[in-house]
C-alpha cells in the first residue's frame, strides 16, 4: 500500500517544514526590499557543515527574491566546472530579459561587449559569440578582476537604470580558485561602491572565511557571515512533529527526544531518520520502539551513502590521515598530534593536510587544529574495519 512520507532527506531538497531558519529569511528579506529600492545592500555568506540546510536556505531565498521580482541566478561552483564561464552565462541571460522590453535595448552594448572580453580572454574553449581572430584580439585582457569587474560594473549600471536588481545565489563557494574569488571580491566591491543593486547569497564550507579574508582584507565589511549549525532542541521537535502532524500521526515526547539526541539536531539526519521511522511506523502514533527498531537502518544508509560518497573520494594516504584524526580522540585536533598518530614529521604531511582541505572533507578550525566537514563523521570511520584494522597495524 503507498504511504505518502512528508519527510525528504536529499541534497538540497527543500523539506516540508522549513524549522529553524526564520530569522535569517527575515533578515534578508529587507535586504532584498532595499535592492529592489536601489539600494546596494552588503552581501550574504553562510557557512556550516555538511547537512546543516545551506542548499535548502539559499534555494528558499532565491524563491523570495524571484517573488520580489529581483534577477536571480543560481552557480554551483563545481571542482571541474569554470566559474567565469558560468558567471558570464548568467550576465548573458540578464541581458536578455532587460533586451526583451524595445525600450532598453540601447542599454544592451556596453555590457555585452564587457561578457565579449572576459569569454574570450579566460575561457578561449567557450566559442558563444563566434568572434573572428580579429574580433578575438579586440577583446582580449590579462586581468581577470579588470575584466570581471567591468561586466560587474556593466551589468550593475544596467540594472541600476532598468530597475531590476540582481542577485547571484552560488553554492559550494569553497571550490572557487583563488583568482576567481579574488576578482569575484573585487567586482561586486567596485559595482556596490558605484550604487548599483547587485548582490550575492553564498553557501560554502566553514573554511570559506578564511578564503574571502585571505583573497581581501576589506572582505568582511563587504559580506555579512553567517553560520548555519545544527537545530536547537525546540527548533528539532518542530522539523520531526508538524511533517508528521500534517498527516494526523503523533510522536510521544521521548521518541523526539531518542530522534534529536542520535541526529544532533542536524537537519539532513532528522530527515533520513524520521523518513525511515515514518515509513516503517503503523497507525497514528510513533513511539521511542518504533524508532529504536529503526537505528540500524539509519545507520546503515548514512554508511553507505551520506558518509560512504565522501570517505571513497579519498587516498590510501588520505584516509590514513583521517584515522590519525579519529585517534586523537576528542576534535578539533592539531596537526602535531595527527602527523604523531602517523609516526611522521608535520611537514611530511602538510600536503596531504592540503588536499583533505581542498576536496572538503576537513577544514582548518582555529590556528593547526583541524576537524570533519561531515557531522558526526568520527563515528562513521569507527565502524568501519579499515579503520580497526589500521589500529591493530599500529599497535604492532
């Protein structure tokens, strides 16, 4: 017999009840409604943890904005995708909405031949305006902030005189190469500067600070950083009840409280958790039986697919890394203590430090200590018998 399940653990998969976020969305709404006033606004960073709603919060802000009828467009920075590439697609199709209304086509020029440049310059495989090697040296630069900055400054000055404001929403920030962010940082500096109604709604890892501040000292007066955690207990007995509640079926109390004290509050693992309580529960009520039954399924599939995606992307040598972690104990840890546990020197493994760092799978917490970017990511690698067997090996 189907049963419709209000739960919907994904990758960025919006879920029924939205819990905890209120006060962000808030926030940014009024700075929306003074975009759409012309106003250039301070732009918005968040960053969390792997499962902590980053996805979902930017894809439900880029909902509000639409509704106010700001441009938006939405850029997944990917390891292998060309950011400047997919930045100057998203002017381009701005372009095209203003271009739509006879009266603004005049304004059109000056911003097109700026995306001419800055395609032609850094992204020579993307032939999208079939430009002449004569017409390809007319708009040839050596500075990508100088030519990323003057589609910024374009497009912002259009947007400005059409009164259509635009936002970038670009996910997984964390995997921009340094120059690009550089000359991202510097464009919406000078497009703000001048007044334009541009602005940008990030999400990355919580490493991502420290990129933006590394790239520009002035920064962090040009973005507002925000840090999405895991869900408060009230806040996790709203996103594990009302779901359920639309549908007439009921939790006791301590069944809520099994839920939040095995998922942390993390909003990804109450989805998995109570999607699977849901599906296996009969009748009206779920209690603390029906979700102890259920552990070792949960478990079972964050093993295998939440944690499992991640741990495969890594090295022999990586992962021996990421056991020298576990062993330390208690994290954030130093790096000190992890090249110990590896009977190594710490230089010797400063690399690969850089490459765990660089797929996003660690991040740099305070001065040489380090911790996961998965949550709860410890307790997966003690399950696993390459880890037990690492052990033994080093005690031997």
């Amino acid at each position: 017999m189907f049963k419709v399940n209000p739960y919907r653990p994904g990758a960025g998969l919006m879920p029924t009840y939205l819990a905890g976020r209120d006060e962000d969305i808030e926030n940014i709404e009024r700075l929306f409604d003074a975009l759409n006033m012309n106003i250039p606004t301070q732009s918005i960073i968040f960053s969390g943890l792997r499962g902590v709603g980053k996805t979902v919060l930017i894809n439900k802000l880029q909902k509000i904005a639409e509704d106010k009828e700001i441009f938006c467009t939405h850029i997944e920075v990917e390891e292998r995708n060309d950011f400047i590439a997919q930045i100057a697609a998203c002017a381009q199709a701005f372009l095209r909405k203003v271009s739509a209304k006879e009266k603004f086509r005049n304004l059109i020029q000056k911003p097109l031949d700026a995306i001419k440049s800055l395609v032609v310059s850094f992204d020579p495989n993307e032939n999208t305006f079939s430009l002449s090697m004569q017409e390809r040296e007319l708009y040839k630069s050596n500075s990508l902030t100088q030519s990323l900055t003057e589609v910024f400054i374009t497009i912002g000055e259009t947007a400005y005189k059409t009164e259509t404001p635009i936002c970038f929403f670009v996910d997984e920030i964390q995997y921009m190469k340094s120059e690009e962010l550089g000359a991202l940082i510097s464009a919406l500096h000078r497009t703000n500067q001048l007044g334009y109604p541009v602005m940008i709604v990030g999400a990355g890892l919580p490493k991502i600070y420290k990129m933006l501040s590394d790239e520009k000292s002035y920064s962090e007066r040009l973005f507002i950083y925000k840090e999405i955690g895991s869900l408060t207990e009230e806040q996790s007995y709203q996103a594990i009840t009302i779901p359920a509640g639309k549908l007439g079926v009921d939790y006791s109390k301590e069944a809520v409280e099994r839920i939040v004290a095995v998922t942390k509050g993390y909003p990804f693992f109450i989805q998995q958790m109570c999607q699977i309580v849901y599906k296996e529960s009969e009748g009206k009520y779920i209690d603390s039986a029906h979700v102890e039954k259920c552990m070792e399924e949960f478990f079972d599939t964050l093993d295998n697919g939440f944690f499992k995606v991640r741990y495969e992307r890594c090295s022999d040598s990586d992962k021996k890394f990421i056991f020298a972690m576990v062993k330390c104990g208690e994290l954030p840890c130093t790096i000190s203590n992890v090249a110990k546990n590896l009977k190594k020197d710490v230089t010797s493994i400063s690399t690969i430090r850089a490459q765990l760092i660089s797929k996003g799978i660690i991040y740099p917490v305070r001065y040489k200590e380090l911790d996961f970017t998965v949550p709860e990511f410890t307790g997966y690698i003690q399950r696993l018998g390459e880890y037990k067997q690492w052990l033994i090996e080093k005690k031997n």
